[in-house]
C-alpha cells in the first residue's frame, strides 16, 4: 500500500483471532496469560500467512496465538516454550488441534539455541515460512530475568528480540514479532533492517503499564527521554504503553519500492512517537497526519483485561 493510509479505516474494537476460551486465564498462574498482547502478535503474523504454510512460534506459553494463527490459515504451526508447564497446557488445551497435528509443541531455550538447533526440534521438512514470537520485552534491570522470565526484556527492552531475530534471519523466515513502545523501537528497526527485514504492516494496542513495569519505571523513563520509549498519556489520567506487532518480510536482495513497500527504519519511531501524542487509546492524531506511511497501519481498541499471568 502506496501513500497515506487513513487509519480510521482500519481500526479494530474486538478480538478477532482469539476465542472466548483463549480469554480464560490458563488454570496455572505459570502459564503466560496477557489477551491484548497475544492478540496484536497474532494480527502480526497473519498478515505474513500464506494458505498451508508452516510458522514455527518460539516461546509460544499458552499455545493460544499458534491455534489461532492455525485457524487463520497456516498448514502446521509448531510452538516451543522453555517452561514444561506451558507445553502441557497448550497440548491439553488444544488437543483437538494437535490431534490433526496443525498444532504441535516442544520443549526448548531458544536462547540457548542455534537457528539449526531449532530446525531439529521442528516437525518441519524445511525451514518455516514464518518465525514468530512475541518474547519478554518490558525495560526491567537485569537481576529481574530469574523472577519474571516473561516479560523481562533487559535494560532496552530487546534481551530476547535479538535471539528471535537471529534465528529468524538464520533459518530465511519473514518474521511476526511483539515489542513495545518503549522497547527501544529505534533500535529494533535498525536491527530489523540490518539483518535483512523490511517491515511491511504494522499493529498497533494500547495497554496500561504492568505492576512489574511501574515498580521499575526508572528504566522506561530514562528510555523515554532518550526519545526511544514513547508513552501514552491519556486523557483518562492513565499511563500506556503501545504494544507493536511487526509483520517483517526477508527482503535481502530485494529492493524496497512499490512492489515491496517497506516501513523506513528511521519511520517505526517517528510513528510511534506521534501515536503517543493521543488522548485516546484510538491513537486519534495518526489520523490525517502530514506524514504518509509506505505500509498498513491497524489500530486495536480491546476492552481492558485485567487479569494478566507474567511468569
């Protein structure tokens, strides 16, 4: 898509890809539970799905964007988690879908892996179509990492992200992935880019900071006045964040231009930094904004979730 894009039209006030069932909280308070957060990672990667194709979810908790990205369209999608208590939960959650074998889960640390390590552990014949991932990303000192492995992100927020990216890159996938608006956005498109990713949709939700972000706010301040972690203040009187789901194509060898529009990677801050001069969680001033965006830009207004499992 060429040209200004008028976001009104492409704002969402529901969940689309997750079902009722995927709103309840997983029984073990172990298992990674946040419904906006999986909802923008999952409206990331199907926008790269094509009919059949396979997409390998690192750190897929739940197993509940891999079942709805199955239900979008894939032909097998196959989650690895680090934790034992989430690969039992997602292959007894969704046993019906791992009956048919669309869904499968393992048990692996991609960060302790190689791109071909993984390729192993996958019941793929050949690398996947799609890499996707929506790993621990909030601004938390270091020391966190043993007690919220989840959402522990390091001090810019891409502990993880690079992991992801690597083996992404490695195995020639395109590659859906979740960050933060205050997850170093500037830096995380410039390591898109220089690993061979163009960036080509782009979803955008507005969540309230978490208690474990808000007991820490000292890092993602610091982040916001470098001008790398723009916050959301509401007129509500309530501090957000943006959580961004990135649909990034390969794009080596490939020049960008009409037939493969790609977000510039100085443009992914600049457009959340402007989305963050709202007053509302509709992110109103992208609209009729005198910057034209390359790529589509959705907007998802979900009913607040409180209840939010960070393990």
């Amino acid at each position: 898509m060429n040209g200004a894009l008028d976001v009104t039209t492409d704002r969402i006030f529901e969940y689309r890809h997750l079902r009722p069932a995927d709103l309840r909280p997983p029984q073990s308070p172990d298992v990674f539970f946040d419904p906006a957060d999986t909802e923008v990672g999952i409206w990331a990667t199907v926008d790269l799905v094509k009919p059949g194709c396979t997409v390998l979810d690192l750190g897929s908790g739940s197993g509940a964007a891999a079942a709805a990205v199955a239900r979008a369209g894939a032909g097998h999608v196959h989650g690895l988690d680090i934790s034992p208590n989430s690969v039992r939960w997602a292959s007894e959650h969704y046993a019906l879908e791992t009956e048919h074998r669309r869904v499968t889960f393992g048990i692996a640390d991609y960060a302790l892996s190689t791109p071909s390590g993984l390729l192993d552990r996958c019941p793929f014949d050949s690398p996947p179509t799609v890499v996707t991932s929506n790993p621990p990303y909030v601004p938390l000192p270091r020391p966190e990492v043993s007690k919220k492995v989840s959402i522990d992100g390091g001090p810019d927020g891409l502990h993880w992200v690079r992991s992801v990216v690597r083996h992404a890159a490695g195995m020639g996938s395109d590659l859906g992935i979740t960050i933060g608006s205050y997850s170093s956005p500037g830096a995380a498109a410039a390591l898109l880019h220089n690993s061979g990713y163009g960036i080509s949709s782009v979803t955008l939700s507005a969540l309230r900071l978490g208690d474990h972000t808000l007991k820490n706010m000292e890092m993602v301040l610091n982040l916001e006045a470098r001008g790398e972690g723009p916050l959301l203040r509401a007129e509500d009187g309530i501090v957000y964040y943006l959580i961004v789901g990135l649909s990034c194509r390969r794009i080596v060898g490939t020049a960008c231009g009409a037939a493969n529009p790609a977000l510039p990677p100085d443009g992914l801050l600049a457009l959340l930094q402007l989305a963050c001069t709202s007053r509302t969680l509709a992110l109103e001033t992208l609209d009729n904004s005198p910057r034209t965006w390359p790529v589509p830009i959705r907007i998802l207004v979900l009913p607040d979730e409180p209840r939010r499992h960070h393990c």
